[in-house]
C-alpha cells in the first residue's frame, strides 16, 4: 500500500481508480495506560531542572520512605507507643502524663492540632489558624505538612487556592509530584 493509499484510507478518501481494495483496518491500539506515579514524578522533576540521577533517586527513596509513593493524608498515632511520640514530638508533648498522652493520641483531630499546632506550628509550620494542625498535616509522595508549606508550594506549581480550599489536592499524584519537585528544589 502506497502513502497515497495510506492518506486517502486516514481521510475517508475513495481509493485511486483501479486500486486493490484496501485491507479492513487494523483494530484500534488500546490507550496508553495512565502515567504511574514515578513517571509523574521523573517528569516533574525534569521540569524542575532537577537531572542529576543521584539526586533523582535519592527523591525517589525519600517518597518510597515516607508514603511507599502513595498520596494519603498522615496516619493517627493511636497505635504508636507513648516512648515514640515522645521522642518525635518532644516538648510539644512534654509534661502530659502517659494518660493523658493516651486520651490525647486516641483523638486524630486534637493530636495533630497539639503537635502541628500552638506556638510551635505557628512558629515553624504556619500555622496559624484555629485548627490548622489537623487541616494541613502530612499529605503526598513526601508528607508536605503546615500551612506555610501548603501555601509555599502550592504557589509555586500554580495550586494554591486548590490545595487551601482542599489539602487532599496534594495527595494527587500528579499534584503530588509536581510538590515533592518544588519542595527539594527549593529546600536542597
């Protein structure tokens, strides 16, 4: 078959006076599978100006450690002993008896409000409105947590009113990675 005949079966043409009869048209290749989340995130990253391989595989393991690459909102702590979030939160949890630090880590909402939240999260994460603790905790491929960073980073990928008016935006995977990208660029 000619690319005459090529073009005039793509456009719908007749076939030349005297031409075979084309044969029937091949089935229609299945659509391209949806982009996975590493490919989401290798292109973010290019678009990012960020190359250098070591420093795209150490993003990769740094996505895989915090979320295995799977946007979710931070887990509660219920299950966590009282010695581990000790030693994570510190002075933000200091001083609360084992009870209380129970009652507190049982309740999603009030722990991350208690350890997010305060002077500490105004101070280092932003935030600064009522309940910005629970609202704005860890979400994406790198669990982006506190206001300033939501507002931060999602200027910078042109999201922010998306990701204030609905923090789950970030754990879109494409939203997610375009974050991560922003995020390590900017911070390292």
């Amino acid at each position: 078959m000619s690319l005459l005949d090529i073009l005039r079966r793509l456009f719908g043409l007749a076939p030349a006076a005297g031409a075979p009869e084309p044969p029937p048209a091949p089935v229609a290749p299945a659509p391209a599978a949806a982009a996975s989340e590493a490919d989401l995130l290798r292109a973010a990253m290019t678009r990012a100006g960020i190359t250098d391989p070591d420093m795209r595989a150490g993003i990769a393991a740094i996505c895989m450690g915090e979320s295995a690459m799977k946007g979710h909102v931070e887990r509660g702590y219920s299950g966590t002993s009282n010695l581990r979030i000790r030693q994570v939160f510190g002075a933000r949890v200091a001083g609360m008896s084992e009870a209380e630090l129970d009652a507190l880590k049982a309740d999603d909402r009030a722990f991350f409000n208690r350890v997010y939240g305060g002077d500490w999260g105004a101070r280092n994460l932003g935030n600064t409105m009522p309940g910005d603790g629970f609202r704005v905790r860890g979400r994406g491929f790198i669990q982006l947590t506190g206001r300033a960073n939501y507002e931060r980073y999602g200027r910078a990928i042109g999201r922010l009113d998306a990701l204030l008016a609905n923090p789950d935006v970030a754990n879109d995977p494409a939203v997610s990675a375009e974050l991560t990208a922003a995020y390590i660029k900017d911070r390292y």
